[in-house]
C-alpha cells in the first residue's frame, strides 16, 4: 500500500505545485489548488495522447507535463509586458497569500491533518479493513473496468473511456480519476483495488481537506484558527466526502466535488479583490481555465454545480461595485438588471446544454423522488443523507450560528449559495415537473450528488459558528485562554468526536463495513472471488469469456485479468447495446443451432462461458440501486448447464459456479 500510497500523493500533488509556482502564484495558493491543477494536466495529456496516438504511461505524462510548465512560465513571462504593480500590499492579500505567523500556523497545520487522518481512520480504514477491500454498489464495476481498460489499451482519453462497454454511440466518459488510478497500477504493478484504496484515501486525507482549507482562507484570511478549523471540520459532514466511498461508487465525481471548493477559493478571492495589476488578472484567469479543465474531464456535472455555487457570488459582487445601498435601497435600479440579465443568460445557455444530444443520457436518466417536500427541507438543513441514518444536529447547530455570522461579515453569497443548493435538493428528491427535470437533469435527478455540494458551503459556515461561539465562551469567563487556538482546538475535537460517534456516519461506517470484504453476505461473493482466481488460470489471455455480469463475474476483467464480454450493469452502458451484445445476451445457449451467433463468437474470440452462482444477493437485483432492477429475460441466453448443447463443462466448484467451453462453433 505504501509505494502506490506515495506515487498517488505524488500525481496530485507535485505537477500542480510546479505549475502554479511556474505562472507565479505564491503562499498557500502555490498548494491548496494544486490536486486540480495536477488532475487537469494529466487528464488533457491523457485525451491528447490518445488523438496523437502516444501511450498513456507515467514517462509520457510526465514530459507532457514539462512542457506545459515551460509554456505556463512562458506565460509568466509575458504578463511581465503587463504593467507593474502599484507599491504596496493588500493586507487581504496578504493574509491569503500566507504571510502569517509560522509558529503557530504550523501547529494548526498539524492538529487539523491529525484530525483529518484521525477521522479517515475511523470512516474509511477500520470499515474496509485492508487495502485488497472494497464496496460493491452498483457502479464500481464500471469504474474499475475502465481502468484495467486504460491500463491495457494505454489510452487514457476521456474521449474513448467508455469502449470499454461495446455498446454503440458515445465511446465519451470523463476518466481523469481513472486516469490517476491507471498510472498508479501501471507504475507500480499494484492490483486495482489497492491503487483504488490508495486514491481514495489521498483525496480523503489530502486533496478535499486542502481544497476546504483554501476556500475557507480565502474567505476568513490564512490564520491559524481558520487552518485549524477547516481541516478539523472537512471530513465530518455525512453527505461528503466519506458518503461517496460507499454510495455508487461514484468516483468520478467523488474527485471532482473534492476539487471544486479550489476552485471556488480562487474565483472568490479574486472576484472580490480586483484592484490588483494586470498581470495577476492574466494569472487567475489561466489558473482557473486550467481548474475548469481539471473538474470537468473529472465529472462536467461539477461545473454546473460551480454555476450554482457562483451565482449569488456574482449577484452580490454585482451590487458591490455599482455602489448600490441595499438598506436606504438607492441605486438598485442597474444592478438588478444586470443581474436580471446574467440570470436570464445563464438560463438560456442551461436550457440549450439540456436538449444537446451528448448529454441526453444524464439528463434522461431518472432517480424517482421519494420524499416530501417536508422531508427533503430537513433532511438538507439537518445535514442527513437520505435514507442513511440521522440528522447531524451538532453540525447543523453550528451551521446556523455561522449563518448569522457570515450575515455580519458581508458573506450573504455563501448562505445564498447554501440555500440555492438545498432548492435543488428538495426539487429533485420530492417533486415531479418538467422545471424540476430541466433543472437537476444534469446530477441524473440524483439527489445525493446535490446533497453532496452542501458542505462546500456548509465547513466554513461551521468555522464562522465555532469561532462566533469560542469568541462568546471567552467574553462570558475570564477563566478560558483570551489568545491563542486552545479553545477552538477543543471544540473541534470535541465536535468531531461527537459527529463521529452519532448522527449520519455510524450507518455509513455500517455499511461500507458490512460492503466491503467478499463472503457470503456481500453482491460479489468469497467463493465466486476463489473461483474466478481458478478462471483466471484455466483461460489464455485475451480468449474472449461470455458471461451474466450480475452474478459477480462482472469483476472478472479488472481483478482478474478475464476477458469477460460483459465488464459493467447495463444501467453503466454509455451507448446502446448492438445487435452483437443483444446475440451474446439472448442466443448463447442456441449456438448450437445458431451459425449467427457463432459468427459473432468468433467475432468476439468468445471460446467460453462463465456462469456464477444466482442468489438473493447477487444475480437477481440491481446492487444498491433496486429500482432499477435486472430483467432475467433481456439475459435468457446466458442461462447455461451441464445439458445445454454445444457447452463442455471445464472447470466448477460445486457451488454453482462453472466454466464451460464452448464446443458448439468448433469446425
């Protein structure tokens, strides 16, 4: 676990470092961005090499990525033509730009990684208990056949990610995650669960606490209590991060939500300080181009969630600059319009990617609600995650007292951004429309992954409520510290150690426990995995392997290197099935008496059949997703035994799962 641990850090951290120090950004925004940064390097390398035909290997990422640091600090260069800046520092900037007290700042560093880890530990860890572990929801096939599909091909483009399926029309699925995962298997000869546990657990402990930190600085000032704060607050909320390590598994966006609060920092910080010199303009904007590349080659969901998070930001910096008096309500008349205006744009172009063609299969794909109105409003407020246990109340009363907080401090975007957030949550886990369709169509109605942003907004609003309540503590007794991070280093512990120990992250802990090590009780099963490491060793590399991948042999080409026909759930299926993938599903066991489907066999090199153990867990239900179902019927040719014409049995464990040789197209 080590070496694939260090090189994961590595990829998410050093390429950004050393393209963001290249254009010439410093303190701590030379860190906090770089995972994106770095995600956005090696995903448009990936999609470049596969145009240009160059191999997707760790040597080629890494001169690819030499030279965009030169052409980043050929930029540097040329803003230098820009005009100087005037003498003088911004003392906002300042604070940003980490010029703060290094004693202290480092101790807060310290304790809020150590409560980062502290929290992976009990979450994630001790719950899957081994890197070689994993959950087996519905979607983690998809997610690991892509990578063994990039690793063997050596093409990472996000542009021919989804071949993987064989299904006809879209190849397009965003694969920068799989892209970082790839490099590690690859790298380090690693399984891919391991490379899998090691991703997870840096964007956990690394990428998604320093993206909270850098939002939050960039909002309150880099000082050591709001370093403290965040760190120790970024991995308690229910609905993200540690929900998205059981739920789906949805990894793609796992990592770019992990990102967004990067990139939210940066447009923040310098949408409301743009009185600096050109140069620095010049900088975010490329800065952030690069971001935006990063997030979307993660999951392009997550920029329409940047979109939503951003809106109010504007809005508000609308009526800043226009001079407007809100309260003795003078001059309001202009920036309403524009901000009219920028939401009736914004509309427009929402309304226009909503009918593309591209995008028809997010958008159409249901989730049905299945609450109230009532139901959804305090599932959000209380910071619940559906239907995987309670409210978290001690976050959700720190919330609120940062709310009133964030009112004092001219924040009213970061509420508005809150509640805007919680609209689309209620809309599209309780109601049923056509304006709730075109809204949500790009989160597939999925109410979970909007429930997910919630706590971008939601940790530094828990920051603005621990230091609001530490700062009243000291005024009500002089007993308490009046200087230092003493008192908030308690109460984040303090807090922590009660969300850990109810609310939201016990059922989840329950269940990424009870998900993620193969026996008897879990979708892919301990016998299954003993017998397809037998399958593995029965047949020649690359003979194709017909199967019915709901019976676990799904996992076969990612852990075992089978060349399975089926790698995913036809829920996953980017495209629409072919006529091939129809033959294989409703006429294998006809081959006998089929030349049709034996010419698609040989098509495919289809030599065999696997055939696995159906039970209540595996084989009959969609996992984790049950109102999707599995139609048996759209399988009917998968159904193979001892008497099925034209089928050798080759090799069976006598629990019902079973090799067989296709002898029926020999000759």
């Amino acid at each position: 676990m080590v070496p694939p641990l260090l090189l994961t850090i590595v990829l998410y951290m050093v390429p950004g470092i050393l393209a963001l120090a290249a254009i010439g950004m410093r303190g701590i925004r030379v860190v906090y961005p770089a995972p994106m940064v770095s995600t956005a390097l090696v995903a448009f390398l990936a999609v470049v090499y596969g145009k240009a035909r160059i191999g997707f290997t760790l040597t080629n990422i890494g001169l690819g990525i030499l030279a965009c640091i030169v052409l980043l600090l050929v930029i540097r260069l040329l803003a230098r033509l820009l005009p100087r800046p005037p003498r003088g520092d911004d003392p906002r900037g300042a604070a940003r730009n980490g010029r703060a007290r290094i004693p202290r700042i480092a101790v807060a560093y310290s304790v809020g990684f150590l409560l980062s880890i502290a929290v992976w530990v009990l979450e994630y860890a001790r719950p899957v208990r081994g890197p070689d572990n994993f959950p087996q929801p519905y979607d983690t096939p998809f997610h690991f056949s892509v990578i063994a599909h990039i690793v063997e091909s050596g093409n990472g483009s996000t542009l021919t990610s989804a071949m993987v399926d064989r299904t006809a029309g879209s190849t397009l699925y965003p694969a920068a995650w799989h892209d970082m995962v790839a490099l590690v298997v690859q790298t380090t000869g690693t399984s891919i669960p391991v490379a899998v546990a090691a991703s997870c657990t840096t964007i956990l402990v690394l990428v998604w606490p320093l993206a909270i930190l850098g939002l939050s600085c960039e909002l309150l000032g880099h000082r050591g209590r709001w370093v403290l704060l965040s760190l120790g607050l970024s991995g308690l909320f229910a609905a993200f991060p540690y929900h998205f390590v059981v739920y789906g598994v949805l990894y793609s966006n796992f990592l770019s939500y992990a990102l967004l609060p990067s990139f939210i920092g940066l447009f923040a910080g310098h949408l409301t300080r743009l009185r600096v010199p050109p140069r620095e303009h010049l900088t975010m904007v490329v800065v952030l181009l690069v971001g935006l590349v990063g997030i979307g080659l993660a999951q392009p969901n997550s920029a329409f969630t940047i979109v939503v998070i951003a809106l109010p930001l504007l809005v508000q910096q609308i009526f800043r600059w226009s001079g407007a008096d809100v309260r003795e309500r003078r001059g309001l008349v202009l920036p309403t319009a524009i901000s009219v205006a920028l939401v009736l744009c914004i509309a427009a172009v929402w309304r226009f990617l909503y009918t593309r063609p591209a995008l028809h299969r997010t958008v159409s794909f249901e989730w049905p609600p299945f609450q109230t109105d009532a139901q959804a409003i305090g599932v959000y407020a209380a910071f619940g995650v559906n239907d995987r246990g309670p409210a978290q109340y001690v976050l959700c009363a720190l919330v609120f007292a940062g709310i009133v907080r964030a009112l004092h401090r001219h924040l009213h975007w970061l509420v508005a951004s809150w509640v805007l957030v919680g609209v689309l949550y209620v809309l599209t886990s309780s109601t049923t429309s056509t304006f709730r369709d075109v809204l949500t169509g790009f989160w597939y109605h999925d109410s979970n992954r909007l429930l997910a942003a919630s706590p971008i907004m939601a940790v530094p609003l828990a920051c603005l409520g621990i230091a609001w309540l530490c700062a009243r503590a000291r005024s009500l007794s002089s007993r308490l510290p009046q200087a230092g991070m003493g008192l908030e280093a308690v109460a984040v512990v303090l807090v922590a150690g009660l969300t850990c120990a109810g609310g939201g992250l016990t059922s989840q802990r329950a269940l990424l426990r009870g998900e993620s090590v193969p026996s008897q009780q879990t979708g892919f099963q301990d016998d299954e995995y003993a017998f397809l490491e037998r399958v593995s060793q029965v047949v020649p590399q690359g003979t194709g392997v017909a199967n019915y991948p709901y019976d676990g042999s799904a996992y076969a080409y990612s852990l075992f290197h089978v060349n399975v026909f089926f790698r995913d759930y036809d829920a996953n299926w980017i495209g629409q099935p072919t006529s091939d993938i129809d033959t294989v599903r409703h006429d294998l066991n006809r081959a006998a008496d089929s030349p049709a489907t034996c010419e698609v066999l040989r098509t495919y090199d289809i030599e065999y059949a696997l055939v696995m153990d159906r039970n209540a867990l595996n084989g009959t239900q969609a996992p984790g997703l049950p109102f999707i179902g599995v139609d048996e019927g759209n399988w009917s040719g998968l159904t193979v035994d001892e008497g099925t014409p034209g089928f050798e049995l080759v090799l069976s464990d006598g629990r019902g799962n079973s090799l067989y040789r296709i002898t029926a197209c020999q000759g």
